[in-house]
C-alpha cells in the first residue's frame, strides 16, 4: 500500500515542480507591471525588481487623464463591444444557414470560408487598407468594428455551423411543423440552443479585439484604441516604465475580470475549440 | 377531421429515387401504418406528408385541396418524432404551447389549452420541468401533448415508440389507440415493427423500396396477400414458404404428396415451380394431408411452442406453431396442412388466386 502511494507522491511532485515553474513565468509579468505601475520615475530607475515603497496611484491618474486613456478606453470598449454583437450576430445566422438549409453551392461557401481561416492577417493587409480607403471608412468607429468582423468572422462561423451541424435535425423540422417561420426558428430555437458555442465565441472574440494592435494601428490612425495607446508609450530611446505599467495594467484589468466572472466558460470553450477544430 | 390524398407522389435524392411513384388514399379519422423493411422511404413519404420534404413529382391533398407547395404549418398538421425533438432550452409546458405562441394566443388562454391536453396525457405534474428532467416515456407523452393542443388535422408518428423499452412501448401503443379513439382525428403512424401495425392499424400501407406493396385492414394483408413479401413480412414467426410443383391445375406435389387447392380460380402450368405458403399455425393438428418432420428446435413460449424442422426430401425448413404441448428437440411429428388457408406464389413471388 505504501510504496505505490510513495510513487504517486514522487510523480505528483515530478509534474508540479515544472508547472509551478510554468505559473510563475505567468504571474511574474503581472506582478512586474503592478509593482511598478505603483512607484514614480526615481522609484523605478532606483530599484527596478524590488518591491514598491511609497505606493502612489498618481500614474494610473496620469494615464487615465493627460495621457487620453480614458478616451482610447472609450474606443476600445465601443469597437469591441460592436465587433463582438455584429460576429455573435452574423456567425449564429450563418451558421445556421450553413449547417441545416439546403441551398445550391453550400458546401463550396463552407470551403471558402474553412479556406480564409489559414489566411493570415498580415498576408491581405495592403488590399484591405485599400478597401478600407476606398470605403471612406478610414479613422471611423464602425470600420474598425466592420474590419474585426471580417477577420473573425471565418472562424466563428466555422465554429457555428459544426456546432448547429451537431444539433439533431429533428428540433428544426419541429419548429417548422409548429409554424416557425425562418427566422423565428433561428430566434426561437438555433439563438438559445447555441448559446454554449457563442459564448465561447463572445470570450474569444472579446480577447482577440480587445488585444489586437495591427487593425487598429491601420484603421483608427487618428483616434487610439487601448492597446494602440499603450504600444505608443513605448519611446525609441527612453520609455516611462511605471506610466507604460500603469497603462498596462488598465489595459488588462477588463479582460482580467472577464476571466474571473466567466472563468468556468472559458476552458469549457476552449474545450468546445479543441473537439471541433 | 381530414382526408388525404397521394397522387403519383416520387421523391429523388440526386439521382437516387427514393419514392417511386405513390398512390394512397386515407379517409378521415383513419389510423393508418406505413410498415416496411429499413430504407423502404416510410419516413420521406411521412415527411413528405409533413412538408419536410420537398416532393419531386405528384401531388399531395388534405381534404381535396392541394398542400404539394405549401409549408408544414399551413397544411395543419402535427407530427411526433422518433427522437421527440422537444426544444431542450423550454418547460414541458413551453415545448407544448409553442406553436400556440407562435400563433399569437394569448399566454392564459395557451396555459389552460395546455393543461387540457396534460390532463388527457397524464403530465401535469411534469409542465414545469424541462425535457432533461424527463424519463423517455414522459418525453413521448409531451411530444404527443405538444401534437395535440394544435387541434391538427393529421397527426404524423414517426416511429414514436422506437426509442422505448418493450413494456413501456406496449402501454404507449394502447395508449396511442386511445387517444386516436377519444380524437377520432386521421393519424398516419410508420412503424417497421409489424406487431405494431397489426394492433394499431385501421388500414396498412406495405412499402418496399419505394413503392406500396399492399394496402388493406390487418386483417386482410394476413389472410390475403398479394404476394410473396407482404406474406412474409405481416405474420411473426413469418409464413413458410415451401417450394412445390404444379402437378395439375390445381393440384401441387410436396415431397411426394399430393395437396389439392381447389379454392383456386385460374389454372397452374403443370410442371411449373410455385411457392406454397402456409402460416405456422396452418400446418398442425388439422384434418389435411400429412407429413412427419424431425423437431430441431424448440421456442417454448408457454401456451405456444413454435418449433423448427426440415421438410420433405429437399429438407425445407420449415416453422410450426403447437398449443399446449411440451414438444421436445429430436421428437417426430406429423405435419398436416391446412390447405384451406395455403396461399400459392409464382416465380414473380405474385400471389396465384
Ligand atoms: N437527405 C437524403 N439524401 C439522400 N438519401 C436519403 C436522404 N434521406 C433519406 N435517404 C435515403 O432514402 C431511403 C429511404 O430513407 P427513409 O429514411 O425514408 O427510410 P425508412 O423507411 O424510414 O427507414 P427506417 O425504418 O430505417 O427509418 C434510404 O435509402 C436513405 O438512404
Ligand atoms: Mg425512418
């Protein structure tokens, strides 16, 4: 009885001390960006690793008002909060297209969008600024909203559709017999049945906009989102590191307390990710 | 209240034909069974019924009007499905007030509608729980409450009772006969379980492979059929089929022995093969001519015994029913037959009359 147990300890500890290991890789940056987000200038630069002496919020305050976060936060939560709604939107509908109608050249629309799945982003951005351009959607809100939605839009509906695909047909055929009409099957059955793989959806995409630079970079070249705003503080010869803290920890903070409210959802959805992809 | 109409109906896939081309009347408040082997098109034909399906050629009528085009709701009926397809994210009451909703009733009106129709199922208890909570026999009931608060004017079953273990499946079987007495309403039920069809059925409708074999009361299909696979396929253990040649015209030889059909309208080609069929219950303890056969099986089912044997020279296997008796493997008995109830098939397994 006792000598396995030994072994099973042995394991355990040959397993945990890596991922300790792992986790601490994770958590140092965090606590590197409070640390220092707490101190001054002096502070920083007279002992970058040790611990905050005099904790001061005046950097967060900086940050917020003189370095316009709160309006880069605007931005950022308005372009997000959109891009999410118009992708929940548009993949559920789509999804459900793809997954249970039957219309000519189905399965050649499905391949074109499994296809724009592998095409990076970076490969298509000269032809998408110039769309961008064309459109008079530069430095607008809603282009930023709209560009979001085309580059995640692939694979949220891939992720829709193998999730309605999985449904049992039968529930669409009685919500036709019980007299739905197209789009109140979609409202009434495919919205609350899909609700697991759109808030999956909902989390990822929210990261993915939330976090995104490049877009943004290329599309709100006046305005700043968040992310955009941060990068800018970094200088090419000397970089404010407890101001850039302060921001990134501002940056991170939605996102942070997304995790902790939906926590359980998130590695179910990654779950869902993994068995379908 | 409805009657309806198949008129030439057919159904491809690409370029499978699936339905081959369907005549079929119901007359109103009818119980009629589609029955047939897997794959034989009962459930494209139910749904094609429904407005599932789209119908490739033909016509499809209730009540003399022409529904071909139309969309499932508009066309009055409900349906139950082999897998009750209740909405999983609604109560039970939800899942049968739905298509209430849709139409616009108000929710006190939908609510007692609904109740209604759980008092004549016996599922008020159960309005307020979803279709997780439910065992498989409770899902059914709410699949046919959910049929029944539409007032439709055909109810279509698709194999509603599959799903369920043998007893339950029995009750819900007499139960369904209730409901379409106290309904009197045109019910279409596909099954391919023939015990099914004979209990419940008015009138069967035998598909195979696209095409309707045999239409006609249980009854008639068991006494009388039309040929070799409605025979077969309507009667458990199956009807023996034993291989004979015509030794006048209405005279054939088995092993030997000589069995006259005088019931018999046309002439047999002397010489020719023919299949006799006789149903195990046709071939003991009768007055008819006789032959002894080895048992090699016995079913003891109690009363009954149905045992297994080889017949004649060529050694035909054949199927016998014996009431109260203990028949045991390796005896020898004497098979008689009951000519009067043999049934004969040509090479084109067509019923000779
Ligand atoms: N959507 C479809 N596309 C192509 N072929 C189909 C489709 N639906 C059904 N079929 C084919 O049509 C035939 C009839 O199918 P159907 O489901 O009507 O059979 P069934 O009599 O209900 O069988 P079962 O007793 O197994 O339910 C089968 O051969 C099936 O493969
Ligand atoms: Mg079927």
């Amino acid at each position: 009885m006792s000598k396995p147990a030994k072994r099973d300890r042995r394991i355990l500890w040959a397993a945990s001390v890596p991922m300790m290991l792992l986790a601490l890789s994770c958590v140092y940056p965090i606590y590197f960006a409070i640390n220092n987000a707490l101190k001054d200038r002096k502070g920083y630069i007279l002992d970058r690793f040790g611990l905050v002496t005099d904790p001061s919020i005046e950097n967060f305050v900086t940050a917020w008002s003189r370095a316009r976060f709160d309006e880069y936060f605007f931005n950022s939560v308005t372009v997000t909060a959109g891009a999410v709604l118009a992708l929940l939107l548009v993949s559920s509908l789509a999804g459900f297209a793809l997954a249970v109608l039957r219309f000519p050249a189905r399965k050649l629309i499905f391949g074109v969008i499994l296809a724009s799945l592998m095409i990076p982003v970076q490969v298509v951005l000269v032809p998408f600024y110039q769309t961008i351009v064309a459109l008079e959607l530069l430095n607008t809100r809603i282009g930023l909203i709209l560009s979001y939605t085309a580059f995640f839009l692939p694979f949220s509906t891939y992720l829709m559709t193998a999730f309605y695909a999985a449904l049992p047909r039968e529930l669409v055929d009685a919500a036709r017999v019980d007299g739905a009409k197209f789009l109140q099957v979609w409202w009434y059955v495919m919205l609350p049945m899909g609700k697991p793989a759109l808030l999956t959806l909902g989390i990822l995409n929210t990261l993915y906009c939330w976090n995104d630079v490049l877009i943004s970079l290329l599309v709100l070249q006046d305005e700043r989102t968040l992310m955009v705003g941060i990068a800018a503080l970094r200088g090419e010869y000397t970089t404010n590191v407890p101001l850039l803290s302060a921001a990134i920890v501002l940056g991170a903070a939605p996102i942070v307390l997304l995790y902790v409210i939906f926590q359980r959802k998130i590695v179910a959805g990654i779950a869902t990710g993994a068995v379908k992809g | 209240m409805a009657e309806l109409a198949l008129q030439d109906v057919r159904k491809s896939f690409g370029a499978v034909d699936v339905i081959k081309g369907v005549d079929l009347e119901i007359k109103d408040g009818e119980f009629t069974v589609f029955v047939g082997p897997s794959g034989c098109g009962k459930s494209t034909l139910l749904r094609m019924i429904a407005g599932l399906e789209e119908v490739t050629s033909g016509d499809i009528m209730i009540d003399a009007e022409v529904v071909t085009d139309e969309e499932p709701f508009d066309r009055e009926i409900a349906m139950v499905f082999q897998s009750y397809a209740l909405y999983p994210h609604m109560t039970v009451a939800e899942n049968m007030a739905f298509a209430l909703r849709l139409q616009g009733m108000s929710k006190p009106e939908r609510r007692k509608v609904v109740e209604q129709a759980a008092e004549v199922l016996k599922i008020t208890p159960l309005l307020d729980r979803r279709p997780a909570q439910l065992s498989g026999g409770q899902r059914q009931r709410v699949a046919i409450g959910r049929a029944i608060v539409r007032e439709p004017k055909v109810f279509l079953f698709d194999e509603p009772l599959s799903n369920l273990d043998a007893e339950l499946r029995v009750q819900m079987r007499i139960e369904i006969a209730r409901l379409h007495g106290e309904l009197k309403s045109t019910m279409i039920y596909v099954t391919h379980d023939q015990t099914e069809a004979m209990t419940m059925a008015d009138r069967i409708v035998v598909l195979r492979d696209g095409l309707v074999e045999q239409v006609g009361a249980p009854t008639d299909l068991y006494d009388d059929p039309d040929n070799m696979f409605v025979a077969g396929f309507i009667g458990s253990p199956k009807m023996n089929f034993l291989s004979v040649a015509a030794t006048g015209p209405r005279q054939v030889s088995l092993g030997g022995l000589s069995l006259d059909l005088p019931q018999l309208k046309n002439d047999l080609n002397v010489g020719t093969e023919y299949a006799l069929g006789v149903r195990p219950e046709h071939l003991f303890g009768g007055e008819g001519p006789g032959l002894t056969m080895q048992i090699e099986v016995v079913e003891q089912l109690g009363q009954t015994a149905y045992v297994h044997g080889r017949l004649g020279a060529e050694a035909q296997p054949v199927v016998v029913e014996l009431r109260d008796q203990r028949p045991k493997t390796g005896q020898t008995i004497e098979i008689t037959f009951d000519l009067s109830r043999a049934t004969l098939f040509d090479a084109q397994e067509q019923r000779v009359r």
